[in-house]
C-alpha cells in the first residue's frame, strides 16, 4: 500500500505543478492582451503589425516618417487606426517635431488624432520645445496642433501649464498659444 500511496502522491504533485505551469502561461497571455489593439466591430481593410512607412511630396521630398505597431485601415469610414505610434513631422526649412502616442486616428483629409500620453518633441540643435497633453488633433498635414485638455509645455528652464493649446508650427519659431488657467515656472539653474 505504501508503494500506490507514493504514487498518487506523484501524480497529485505532477497535477498541481502542470496546473500552475498552464496558470502561468495564461496569466502571460492575459497581460499581453490588456494592452493589445482594440478594433471597432467592423472588419479593417488593411491590418498590419510593425508598420514603418515614409510619405513623400509629388517632388520625391519625404514629408513624414510613420511607425506604429498595428495599424488598421478602415476605407469605408476613411480612417486609419494607428497603436503607439512614432510619427515625424519632416520640415524642409524648419524643425521636424516628433510625436508619439498611445493610440492615433489619421483620417483621409490628413488630420490625426492623438489619444492618450501625447508627447510632441520639437527635433532641434537649440533648446527644443516639448508639448505633453492627454489629446492633440493635428491639421494642415501637421502644421497646426490644437488641444482642450490640460497641456504641459517644456523649454530649457522654463514650464507653461494650461487647459487648452493651439500652435502653429509652420514657423521656424513655433508660436503657441495658451488658452486657460495657464501658469508658467522657471527653474533656475
């Protein structure tokens, strides 16, 4: 008896560490899908992963550098959904800004939407200026950004706070416009 004892008790210890080994690997699979892509209902047209893409001009000038890692395509709705994307803005005879977000919608008429831990970053020599909100909608092939949500701009020593933002960025010194409750700090080197 002692000998069938001991093997039940194998099999149990075997069952139990199967079950945590498979408990384990759901719990993997649960955190991964947490932060997965979330689509409408509707079927894409077009579904990638690890998109990097470069838009030129009818001059073969780049105009945008895109990475995201999914992107859906929707041609019925003309929307393009895109997850953390990394998009730079490229200007010829000006600073490229590059933004970054948790989700973006680019729509066919080249307005994006940017959703969630938006950070856009001035590309310069100089003191670069940073822009850090919740949501941007850019506009004019991404020359005009504009936001109603708190916004946080960052430049050298300096820190503006506000709810709402608009900026112009077709200048080589951008000008931005704080809208509300807005408040400015400087840090002392």
């Amino acid at each position: 008896m002692p000998r069938l004892q001991r093997h039940h008790l194998l099999l149990a210890t075997a069952i139990v560490v199967g079950a945590g080994f498979a408990w384990l690997a759901g719990k993997d699979k649960e955190s991964t899908t947490d932060t997965a892509f979330e689509l409408p209902e509707q079927t894409p047209n077009i579904y990638m992963t690890d998109m990097k893409l470069t838009r030129y001009n009818s001059a073969g000038e780049a105009l945008v550098y895109i990475e995201s890692t999914d992107v859906a395509i929707y041609q019925e709705l003309g929307e393009t959904l895109l997850n953390q994307p990394d998009i730079t803005i490229l200007n010829n005879d000006r600073n490229d800004w590059k933004i970054t977000a948790n989700r973006a919608v680019l729509y066919d008429n080249d307005d994006v939407e940017f959703f969630i831990d938006v950070t856009m970053v001035e590309q310069t020599e100089r003191l670069a200026t940073s822009i850090v909100s919740d949501y941007v909608k850019a506009t004019q092939s991404g020359q005009w950004v504009e936001t109603d949500l708190p916004v946080e701009i960052r430049q050298g020593n300096s820190r503006s706070n506000a709810i709402g933002m608009t900026a112009d960025l077709s200048d080589a010194n951008p000008i931005i416009n704080l809208i509300d409750e807005v408040t400015f700090y400087y840090e002392p080197n």
